[in-house]
C-alpha cells in the first residue's frame, strides 16, 4: 500500500500572493498529519517564492511524520538541507521562469555536481531521491550514482487523456519495475489528483505518492484534513 507524502508548497504560495503570515504552511503540516499523511514534502526554491527557510526550520522540528525536501543541485541550499537534516532529500531540476517543476532531472548533464550534491547529502546521513523522467537510461544512471530512491515524473501521465495516457502509465509501470530490480525505492509524483492518482498508486511496490496541488486546492474548499483523508483513501484502495 503507498504512502502518501503530502507536498504543503502551495499553501506557502497564497501567503506569499501577500507577503503576510497566513496561511501558515507548518499549520497545514499538522493538519495533513491528522488527516493521515505518511510524509510532509516541502521545496525551498532558489528564488523563495512560496516555501521560506523560516518554514522548513520550524517543520524539521514540528513534523512528527517522514520531513522530505526537493532541492536543486545549488550549494547553497544543499549546505541548508546538511544543516536542517531532513529525513529525504529529493533533487529536482529548477530554472526559475517555470511555473512549475518541469521535467526530471537530466543525469547526463551535470553529472559531477549531482554527484557531489548526492555524497554532501548522504553523508549526513539523509536519504536521496531523485526526481526522475520514466526512462531506463536515467534510472540506470540513477543506480550508478547511488541513488536511494527515484521519484518518477507523472506530469506526463496527469496532462494526457485516453489512449494516450494508457501509453504514459505502460511508460511509468515498466519504469518502475526497473528501479525495484535495482533495488532503489520507488516513489512518483507532480499532477497527481483525486481522479488520475489511483493507477499510479496501483502499480506493484510503490512506496510513495508526492501530492501537492491538488490537495491544497481541495483543501481551500473543504478543509485541509478532509483534502488529506480524501487522497489517502484513494491512495490505499487503488
Ligand atoms: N514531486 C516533485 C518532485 C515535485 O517537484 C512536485 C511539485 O512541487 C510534486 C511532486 C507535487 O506536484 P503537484 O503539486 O502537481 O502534486
């Protein structure tokens, strides 16, 4: 049965929209763990524009259930992450004119900074997934480098329809048998929701689900407990 880690960036975006200090994502925090969330993920972006570091060093001491952090391969915020210590770091690409995460990241490019990257964060003892698009050459990679676990790219999946999306999900179900077969952990995620997550969560040992958007978006309207409790049925019924 998949976990479900529960990503509170967004909540941190409508605070942001004013620069004030509501909605409280650690409030949300505690709220997703009442609702049955298994993990709290949170992205502190170069350029701050939702999660701050004042959040994540407050969560690193509020959250009670597995704290994950997507970071880039930057120094800077991997010399945070190997001081706030969470318990997983996910490395994600980032280029700040996106909206959002756009894509997993490339192992063959860089791959001496991701490296370093990966031995900072992993001789503090945090556990390192990478965020990654669905093909063998990138998981191979990812097995090369160390990897503890990858977390497959779904925004293909979530964008398509029909016949199509069938194709995405064979993409992502054979991916997935070639990360457990290398014995890394296997997790996925980016535009998850209550109506596309169920033959993700299917697919055999998925360990974890990283849902953000459309949690906080549900949550606006019905509370963000229930939003939680809501998706975690989904997730441990597919
Ligand atoms: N996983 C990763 C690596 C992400 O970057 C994101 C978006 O921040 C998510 C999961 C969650 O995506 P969404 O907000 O679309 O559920």
């Amino acid at each position: 049965m998949p976990k479900l880690g529960v990503n509170i960036d967004h909540v941190a975006t409508v605070r942001q929209a004013r620069k004030t200090n509501e909605p409280d994502p650690v409030w949300a925090a505690a709220l997703a763990e009442l609702g049955g969330a298994d993990g709290i993920t949170l992205h502190l972006r170069e350029d701050r524009r939702h999660i701050q570091d004042r959040d994540l060093r407050i969560l690193k001491e509020t959250v009670k259930v597995s704290l994950n952090l997507e970071l880039a391969t930057e120094d800077k915020v991997i010399e945070i992450a190997c001081q706030v210590l969470p318990d997983q770091a996910t490395l994600v690409p980032e280029k700040r004119e996106e909206v959002t995460t756009e894509g997993g990241l490339d192992l063959t490019i860089n791959t001496p900074k991701i490296q370093s990257a990966m031995n900072r964060l992993k001789d503090q003892g945090i556990i390192v997934s990478l965020f990654l698009d669905p093909t063998l050459e990138q998981i191979d990679l990812a097995k090369q480098l160390g990897a503890d676990a990858v977390e497959l790219h779904t925004g293909q999946y979530a964008l398509c329809r029909g016949e199509q999306q069938h194709t995405e999900l064979v993409k992502i179900t054979e991916a997935a048998k070639m990360i457990r077969e290398r014995g890394m952990t296997l997790l996925a995620g980016h535009g998850l929701t209550y109506s596309n997550v169920q033959p993700i969560a299917g697919i055999p040992d998925m360990n974890e689900l990283n849902i953000g958007h459309s949690i906080v978006s549900r949550a606006i309207m019905v509370g963000f407990e229930k939003a939680v409790a809501d998706m975690k049925q989904l997730v441990t019924s597919a």
